[in-house]
C-alpha cells in the first residue's frame, strides 16, 4: 500500500492526492497535523534521501525559524529534532511507495515508481 505523508490544506499535497486517485493508486495518508511525523519512518526518509531533500528551506515555516534553529538543522541530529517538532519544515509530499520514497509531487518520476511496482 502506497502511504503519502503530508498536511491535507497543502496545494502539492492536494494534487499528489488527486494524481494518485486519478491513476487508480490506493493509498492511505497520513496527516503530519494530526498525527504527527512518525519517527521510524524519518529515520527511514533520512538513510533513504537524506537531511537536504527533507528539509524544505524555501517555506515559510523555514523562515519563521530562529536563526538558531535554522543552523542546528545543518546537522543531522538537529534536522531531525527539527522535522519531528516542526513537521511543517518537511517537504511535502513524502511517498512510500513500498519500499521506495520520493519527496515531491512529479508526477514523471512517480509514473516511473508506478512502472517499478
């Protein structure tokens, strides 16, 4: 089962969500808002694409960010306490595929995850 991790007023997450329904995909999601980021998936994520793919430096959550916070993030001890206590700094969509993770809406790259299947 496909599960795709993210916040549901997203506009990336919102259209990962239609694209997988339009491509007849079930999937279930998980809502970082109300269930918070489970923290043996994003040592998952982590090994799988690392701290910099993870972390979404553009958003506004990022900016927002103490100065502080945004420097202990450039460790990975710190990026991870920072995505657990903040999971809006997460980039969003992550996508297990089953075994495979994407972060990211393309849907080029998911049409291949799709094909790999």
């Amino acid at each position: 089962m496909v599960t795709l991790y993210g916040i549901p007023n997203c506009d990336t997450v919102k259209k990962a969500r239609a694209w997988l329904t339009d491509h007849g995909i079930a999937h279930h999601f998980h809502d970082f808002k109300k269930a918070g980021v489970p923290a043996d998936r994003l040592e998952a994520w982590l090994q799988a694409v690392g701290a910099e793919t993870l972390v979404n430096r553009r958003g506004t959550t990022w900016r927002q960010l103490p100065p502080a916070d945004q420097a202990a993030a450039s460790l990975p001890d710190g990026a991870r306490a920072l995505m657990l206590r903040q999971p809006s700094v997460i980039k969003r969509p992550v996508v297990d595929w089953g075994g495979a993770i994407t972060v990211g809406f393309d849907p080029a790259q998911w049409s291949t995850s799709v094909s790999a299947r």
